[in-house]
C-alpha cells in the first residue's frame, strides 16, 4: 500500500487513541476560496476511470481569509463541486471547500479542535458523522430540518442529517453469470467456486462501513469469518469502487461489492451494451445496506448561520433533484423522485441497522488489518 493510502487509513486510529487529547493545535489552512477547488478525489469521478488519490498539495492552498462559509468534504469535487458552485450563486454566501478523504477529514477536525476552521462537516458515510458525534463536535439541527429526512436516516443526536443514499449491490458481469445464480446473502460468496472471481475495495469508505454494519448485525468472530473466508477465496483488491465496475465490465472478474450508482456512470457513458448489472441482495444482511452521505455543523464553526443555510439548501428540492438526476443516488426528502432505473428504497431488503452505530471505524481498520485486508 502507498504511503498516502496508509496515512488515510490509519490517522483515525491514530489521532483518536493518542492525539485527542492534543485537540487545541493550531489549525491548518483549508484547501479553497471562493469556489470549490480539489485539494483530493476521495471518490472517484464522473468518469469511469480509476485513478490514484493524490496527495494534498498544501503548497497550493490559498488563505481562507474572508470568506462565508468553510466547508470539509469527504465527497469529491467531481460530485459535488457544481452543486456548491449553484449554493454560492444562489445564496451570495462565498464557500470555501477542503476536499479529503472521509475518515481524514473528520479525524482532521478531532486534531485541529477549537482551532479548526471547518464550518460544516460533508461525509461520505454515516460512520465518520458518527465518530465526530461521539466526540461532541458537531452542533445540534432545528427539528424543522431533521424533519425533512426520515428519522432512520438522520442522526438519533439531531446532530447531522442524511443528504443522499446508497445501496451496497454485487456489480456482476451479465456474460458470465445470470442474475439467478446469484446468491442470496454475502455468506454465498464464501463457497469455493467463487474463487478468483470477486473483487473489493477495502480502503474504501462505504466498504468499510459495510464491514462496520456487518460487526453490528453479526458480531466481531462472524465479520472476521467472512473476510478471511473472502481472501481464501483470492477475492481481488482494488482501489475503489469504479475500479471494480471496470474490472467487472471487461472480464477481469465475475462480481464485486460496490454502491449501487458506480455502475449508473459507466451505463451513461457506455450505454445498455456494457456488460454490468447491478445485484441487490435478497437476504437482508449487510451486503444490502443503504448508507448515506451526510452533513452536520461543526461545533466551533465561526459561521453557523451559513451553515446551516447550506445544509438547508442540500435538502432542497433542487439539490436532491441533483443527487437523484446527476450523481443518481437516491433522494432523502419527500417529493423528490429518485432515477427510474434504480430499484425504490422500499424493495430493498435493507437490514435492519442504527446509522447511528457505524461509529467504530476504528475497530473495522483494526480488523481489516488483522485479517490482512488491508496491508
């Protein structure tokens, strides 16, 4: 594993158990004025195309002096960039924007404490909103917000609110396997005759807060169980999700775990002909989670008001219209309809899972090393 993959998967584990308490360093200058400008692609792009995560250029961050809004996020430019860009022509509010990996951003606000300049706090997944929920460091939302987000998607805290979902599917390859043959819960994987043909990406976000869930619903001894039962099976790793969706579309590999919207980019792009479907499993394990993307105001933010008026706006109708039209995730609040083509939320054997207990990302890194997952 390169050194920037390292340092990204290990600096929770890291500032949570040994520089927590160090939280009053002072800050380090966030990636963007004005606009919002790349520092990392945690996610990957529009364009199916996998590419490495760069390291951040702090050589190149102007000074964040002056502007509105300050927001950290673990969603990529890529996503989310024209959508604040319509958030600052809208409102007049100048938004500066850190570009990160999920966990780094998050375990980036625990180390700069009272001194970070983060305003809002954009996550990928639940878990790292959780994290910062145990530590104290996001705010309370008005019930007038929350409200607009179903309770099952939102923070138990009233401290952050789902903006977007995501199933975890199986990506498989339509020529080699029909969907019949599928197995019904992730368990099916762990048969010797799915060897050497699955993929994953366990330095992913949404793979680990699947791994999380998993611990959740089934216990430490049964999660370690699949995973080793996973790399016995000489399951591939790759760097994320696209990467996966790629490998599966050219018959590199039979079938991977992903979120479900990936293969949504390479059906625009390529058309129906790609050869790729997404599986949604039918046992109601974790493997068929729905996760979201969230965000929540930082306790020490310098500009609550805007704030929470970005927060606000992502919940508006025009922004989930984004979400469900342009990055073809599903919608959180009422009225907005998600991508025909996506199965509705309310088909999928979801299991049942507190959003609120994916907190533990430090116990799924340390397990996911432990296994050999992950180097």
């Amino acid at each position: 594993m390169n050194r920037s993959m390292h340092r990204s998967l290990f600096i929770l584990i890291i500032i949570l158990t040994a520089v927590l308490a160090a939280c009053q360093a002072p800050a380090t200058a966030p990636a963007a004025v004005n606009s919002p400008t790349a520092i990392a692609d945690p996610e990957p792009s529009a364009d199916p195309e996998p590419v490495a995560d760069p390291e951040p250029d702090n050589s190149e961050m102007p000074d964040l002096e002056g502007s509105d809004l300050t927001i950290y996020s673990g969603r990529s430019e890529s996503l989310i960039g024209p959508l604040i860009e319509e958030f600052i022509e809208d409102t007049g509010i100048q938004a500066a924007v850190r570009y990160g990996d999920t966990a780094e951003m998050a375990a980036t606000i625990l180390e700069e404490g009272n001194n970070s300049p983060a305003d809002v706090y954009f996550a990928q997944d639940a878990g790292a909103l959780g994290a910062l929920t145990a530590h104290g460091r996001l705010t309370s939302l008005p019930d007038d917000v929350l409200s607009l987000v179903d309770e099952k998607y939102r923070s138990a805290d009233g401290d952050w609110a789902g903006i977007s979902g995501r199933a975890r599917v199986v990506v498989y390859n339509t020529n080699a396997i029909d969907e019949a043959e599928l197995p019904d819960d992730i368990w099916g994987f762990t048969d010797p005759a799915w060897k050497g043909r699955l993929g994953w990406a366990p330095t992913n976000g949404s793979f680990q807060a699947f791994v999380t869930a998993l611990r959740k619903l089934e216990g430490d001894d049964r999660a370690r169980e699949w995973l080793e039962a996973m790399l016995a099976n000489d399951i591939a790793a790759y760097a994320n999700n696209t990467a996966i969706v790629e490998a599966v579309g050219k018959g590199e590999i039979d079938a991977g775990f992903v979120n479900h919207y990936y293969l949504m980019r390479f059906l625009d792009e390529q058309g129906e002909s790609f050869p790729a479907r997404n599986y949604y499993l039918r046992s109601g394990d974790a493997g068929a989670m729905i996760n979201v993307a969230g965000a929540g105001i930082v306790n020490t933010s310098a500009h609550p008001e805007a704030a929470l008026a970005f927060i606000r706006f992502l919940l508006s109708e025009e922004a989930q219209t984004y979400f469900a039209t342009q990055t073809e995730e599903y919608p959180l609040t009422a009225g907005v309809s998600a991508n025909p083509a996506l199965k509705p939320l309310v088909e999928i054997a979801s299991p049942d899972i507190n959003l609120n207990d994916l907190q533990d990302l430090e116990g799924t890194l340390a397990l996911l090393q432990e296994v050999g997952a992950l180097d």
